[in-house]
C-alpha cells in the first residue's frame, strides 16, 4: 500500500510564497511520475505540475513562470515551490502518484490560502 502525505500549505498573502511537500511511502518499486493537483470549491480538480522519473516536467499555463516542481527519486519524494501567489491559486493541493504499473494514488490534501 502506497500513502502520500503532503506538507506545507498554510495561509499567505498575495505576492508570497509557500513550498509544498509530498513524501511517498510503502509498497513503491517503479513510480512513473509524481506530481500537484488542485481543486477550488465548486470547481475540478485541475493539474498544477508533474515530472516523471527521468525528469520530464509539465507544469499548467497559469503557474508558468511562478511555480517550480523537483523530486528527490531516492526519497520518493516531491516538493512544489510556489512563487508570486495570486489568490486564484487558493485550493486544495494535492500530491499524485502513478507508477510503472499503472496504479495512481492520491495524497489528503493540503490547504493553501491566498489572502490579504
């Protein structure tokens, strides 16, 4: 069994920054990519950004240029360091896991608040 725990996420004002971690822990032998995803109330839940194994990175339109994600692969870990915060970017974090195999777990979440 595969648990992801995420870490970090607070209250800040417009214009700060925050930095999000992720620790993976469990039965993981070949994860494929590790990754951020947030959800707004009433809204989907959206990709923030992902890097695979070999280090590819994919990060979505409105946090170019603001939000950087790395990973530590020999700690399973993944860290989203997160810049120039806008209000728009409050929502729940969450921390995505798919391995080699196919399986995709989640994180619980980590609440981050944008507010003056």
């Amino acid at each position: 069994q595969v648990q992801l725990v995420e870490s970090g996420g607070g209250l800040v004002q417009p214009g700060g920054s925050l930095r999000l971690s992720c620790a993976a822990s469990g039965s993981i032998f070949s994860v494929y990519l590790m990754g951020w995803y947030r959800q707004a109330p009433g809204k989907q839940r959206e990709l923030v950004a992902i890097i695979t194994r070999d280090g590819r990175i994919d990060y979505a339109d409105s946090v170019k240029g603001r939000f950087t994600i790395s990973r530590d692969n020999a700690k399973n870990m993944v860290y989203l360091q997160m810049d120039s915060l806008k209000p728009e970017d409050t929502a729940v974090y969450y921390c995505h896991l798919v391995s080699h195999t196919s399986y995709a777990y989640w994180g619980q979440g980590t609440q981050v608040t944008v507010s003056s």
